[in-house]
C-alpha cells in the first residue's frame, strides 16, 4: 500500500453508535475534528453533549432513517456497531439480529455516496466473538460488505490492558481502507501489559471478588446492580492486625472519601477488610476518559445510566493510537 498522506494532518470523522463518545474521545485527542454524531439512547445523549459541548454539530437519532445526504463529507466514520447479538453473553444471533444487524444500515449509507465522496477509512469495534460466531461467516460478511463497497480491511485484536488502563477487554477493530485513495496501513499495533488479573474469590461474572492490586476484569454495560457486572473489589483499610469475623466493622467518619467509598451493597462479613463495587469514575477511568469529562456526566445522569454508559463504551487510549497512526510518519 502506498501512503502519501502528509504528516500532521487533521481528518474529520463522524461518531456512528456514539454512546458517550470513546471514538470521539480518542480521535479528538490525536488531533482530528468531529463532524457529527449518531445515537439513539436519550441518556447516553445527554452525556455526550455536556461531555463535549457538540452545540450545532450534526446529530442524527437513528440510522435506519439516516439519509447519505445529510450527513457531511468527512475522512473518517468510526462506528462500535451494537455487539448484543453478538456476545458471548448475547442473544448470538449474530448479524441477523435486530441490534446488531445495524451493521447493515451503515453501509448502506457508505454506499449512498458517490465513489469520490466516501470516507477515506472506517474504523469499526466490536467483540472479538464477532471472529468466530456462526462458524466465522459473519466475520466473512463483514469483510465481504467493507469490499463490494470499495474498502479493502485490516483487523486486529487488541486488549485494553496494553494500553494504559488497567481492564482485561479484548475487542475486534477493523479498518476500511478506501480504494481509491493511499491511506496508512494501521495494524499491527503493540502495547505493554500493565499488570495481571488477580481474582480472590470464583463465581459468575458481578460475584467474583478481585484484588485491586491487578488490573479490572471487563466491564460489562448492564447499569447498576454490581458495578455494571464488573465484579467486586477487595480493598485492604486495616494498618495493623488485620482480621475477617463475622460482623462488620464501625464506619468510620471517612467512610466515603477515596478508595472507601462503599454504600453497603455487602452485608457485613468483614473487619478490618472491605468489599466493594467500582463506582462510577472508576469504571469511566477504565475506559480511559479524563475525570473532566465524567464529571459532566455524571451532572446529568444516573450511576445505573453511568454504569451502563461505561460499559458500551469503547476504550479511549486505544481510539487515540489508531488516531495517531493514521498521520504519523
């Protein structure tokens, strides 16, 4: 593949499937500039515009109605298309299902722009399920749609915990590279492990107690209940003689403040040692937002909404390398 893009150079994007912004977040902050966005859920909209302050940016609530031509000409469209059908965890329906068969939808839309007006590259997200669900041929689809549209793809796996943040979260990105156009080749990329995953106690997902010493087990986007099914948390408060009985210990008058900051969701079985569920921030910070920008949110949303929000999202650092690789030399 020849490349003669020049270096430094600023693409423009639209946010498909925006939730509250991963993509965005990422890209804005290698240095391109966001167009528009499309998102269909009230609550992760109203993220996403105090979170980036889009004002008359273009916006459309639903891309099955979406129309080629009112969405500007940009380089780039980013799209986490819905991965519920996809799952593991999912109905795995896979590309037939109604969510994330919204697949279909985006390239539709690709291929309403005359050849010369489409977007130089897509960045797609999802599970790395979608690899091998339906015996790999939806994988094939995918490959075979970004083709016939005049894209040739490259993908890889790539684990947040390479990254800067420390989550165990796999996910399949794919990038379409224009025919008709010399783009940079973006794959592979590589990163550096940022610690190991320490699990205390066993039990299904939103059960099982880690060390906060290692690095999150995946976020999951179901809001609420245990951290968004993140898992609990042990945390260690005792500095001296530390010991697990069977009642819970005192509250203390800094109960809420730092890493104790625990609302009592477990009964009390322990003394000097604590279990909690990630709050909110946290699970923002493994996706790796600026605190900024959770703050925002959380000024207008709900933790069951903030849980949720989390969890769909995309991780940020890992938006912001490909973002860096596409104009660096």
């Amino acid at each position: 593949m020849v490349i003669i893009m020049s270096e430094n150079k600023q693409l423009t994007f639209i946010d498909f499937f925006a939730g509250i912004g991963g993509f965005r977040c990422g890209l804005e902050q290698a240095g391109h500039r966001c167009l528009g966005y499309i998102e269909n859920d009230k609550y992760a909209m109203k993220s996403y515009r105090v979170m980036y302050e889009t004002g008359d940016e273009f916006y459309h609530d639903d891309i099955a109605t979406l129309r080629a031509d009112e969405l500007p000409r940009s380089d780039i469209w980013a799209a986490g298309f819905p991965c519920q059908d996809i799952s593991i965890a999912g109905r795995r329906s896979g590309l037939e299902g109604n969510r994330s068969g919204l697949f279909f939808e985006f390239i539709r839309l690709v291929n309403e722009f005359k050849e010369k007006d489409r977007p130089d590259y897509l960045i797609l997200e999802n599970v790395k399920n979608l690899l091998s669900i339906n015996g790999g041929f939806d994988f094939l689809r995918v490959q075979i749609e970004l083709g016939e549209s005049g894209y040739d793809a490259e993908w890889q796996v790539l684990n947040a915990c390479h990254y800067g943040v420390p989550q165990n979260r796999e996910r399949l990105f794919i990038i379409g590279h224009n025919r008709n156009r010399s783009t940079r080749k973006i794959f592979p990329l590589t990163g550096s492990t940022t610690g190991t995953l320490k699990q205390i106690i066993g039990g299904a997902q939103g059960q099982r107690v880690y060390d906060t010493n290692g690095i999150a087990v995946t976020l999951g986007s179901q809001g609420g209940g245990m951290g968004a099914n993140t898992g609990l948390y042990f945390i260690d408060l005792s500095k001296e003689n530390p010991k697990i009985t069977a009642n819970a210990r005192c509250i203390q008058a800094k109960y809420n403040k730092g890493c104790t900051n625990w609302k009592g969701e477990i009964s009390g079985v322990l003394v000097n040692k604590r279990i909690r569920k990630l709050t909110t921030k946290e699970c923002f910070r493994l996706q790796g937002f600026p605190d900024e920008l959770f703050y925002k949110a959380q000024e207008v949303n709900s933790d069951s909404q903030l849980y949720k929000q989390a969890g769909n999202s995309v991780v940020v650092p890992i938006i912001k390398v490909i973002g860096d690789k596409m104009i660096s030399n």
